[in-house]
C-alpha cells in the first residue's frame, strides 16, 4: 500500500504541534486542484495512517497546513496563514513522509524516511 504521511514540530515550543487541519490535495490534468483527504494532526504532530491512498499515481500532489488557528491558540500571529508543501511523485515510487519544522515566522520542509 502507499502511503503520505507528515510531522509537524513546534520549533518554538519544542513540541509536536497539535490540532492542525492538513489537507492531501492532488493537481488533475487541467491543473485543478482535487481534495484526496482531510484531517487534524494527532497528539504526536503526526498525520499518518489516514493520509493514505490504495494506488498513489505518479504526479503532482500537496499538503496544505492551516497554521494560522493553531498559533492563535496560543496568542500568536503566524507571518503564514497557511503553508502548501507542493511534490511530484514519480512511477514506482509509494512512500512520501513529508515533515514540516514549524515556528511563527518561519518554516522548513523536507522528504523524510
């Protein structure tokens, strides 16, 4: 089966961030964007078993973090209202984890294991 799956880590806080909508969305022949699957990350950061699709074809997918009501929570504004972690997926390949490092005025991203 494959699998996307994601992380995310309150730098600032230095924890998992918690309670994030994230967003699996795929770019369809006439460059819509496609909602494959919706859900809030867990008490761990993470977005995992639920994230999947039986068959991932090869294309252009993303996942799209709603950051701003998680740091309003907690009083802050975040310079991002949102971040969108756009990746190809190539034939043959079936397991992305595409970890998001996380603050108020910054973020990183990159293809974990």
């Amino acid at each position: 089966m494959s699998r996307i799956s994601t992380h995310i880590l309150d730098l600032a806080r230095s924890r998992p961030a918690t309670g994030i909508a994230v967003e699996l969305q795929f770019e369809d022949a006439s460059g819509n964007w496609r909602t494959l699957h919706s859900m809030h990350t867990d008490d761990d950061g993470r977005c995992a078993h639920s994230l999947q699709n039986s068959e991932l074809s090869p294309g252009v997918y993303r996942l799209r973090f709603e950051i701003a009501a998680y740091f309003a929570k907690q009083n802050l504004e975040s310079l991002y209202p949102f971040v969108e972690v756009t990746f190809r997926v190539r034939g043959g390949e079936s397991n992305f984890h595409i970890p998001l490092l996380l603050s108020p005025a910054g973020y990183t991203t990159y293809r974990g294991t």
